[in-house]
C-alpha cells in the first residue's frame, strides 16, 4: 500500500521560511513524476512544483520561481519543497503528489495535506 506523509507545515511570518516534507512509503519517488500543489482557501488546486523521474527535470510556477525549492533524498525516498520569502499569498494546504506512469496506466497518489499560513 502507497503512502505519502508530509511535514513542517505552521504559521510563518512574511518573509520567512519553512521546508515541507513528503515521506513515500510502498513506492520509489525516484521513479515517479513529484510534485507539490497547494489549495489556497476557495480557490483551485494549484501546481507549485515538480521534478521528473527520467532526468530530475524541475519545473515551477512563476508565482513561486526564484523563492521555492523542490528536491529529492532517494536515499530517504523523500521529496522537499524548501520555501524562501513566504507572502501571505502563499498561505495554503500544500499537497505531495506522486504520479506513477505505466505503459498502460497513470497511478496519482496524494499525501494527507499540510497547512501554511504566512501571517504577521
């Protein structure tokens, strides 16, 4: 059975930092597509970050380019998002996500959520 467990969400104040977490268990995050997606309240889900199983190509979104990082420890099959100058704006549920591809089949599979408020 595939589980993916975050950490390090909390109350931040603008312009500090918090580094999530995402611990896989019953997969190898090296041979998915990570990502992180956050759910600010009513609104959409949105993609933050990713990074490649093939060739560790990352990807973010311009709202977050230059601020966030995402990484991945395949010794602790464990995938980051190291975030720098949090805004308010960035206050949101933040969502593992490991999408495994077969040749016939995609398996999306989410962690349980972490939220991060930025607030003064």
């Amino acid at each position: 059975q595939v589980q993916l467990v975050e950490s390090g969400g909390g109350l931040v104040q603008p312009g500090g930092s918090l580094r999530l977490s995402c611990a896989a268990s019953g997969l190898i995050f090296s041979t998915t597509a990570a990502k992180w997606y956050r759910q600010a309240p009513g609104k959409g889900r949105e993609l933050v970050a990713a990074i490649t199983s093939a060739d560790g190509r990352i990807n973010y979104a311009d709202s977050v380019k230059g601020r966030f990082t995402i990484s991945r420890d395949d010794a602790k099959n464990t995938v980051f998002l190291q975030m720098n100058s949090l805004k308010p704006e960035d206050t949101a549920v933040y969502y593992c996500n490991a999408l495994l591809q077969t040749w016939d089949k995609n398996y999306n599979y989410w962690g349980q959520g972490a939220q991060v408020t930025v607030s003064s």
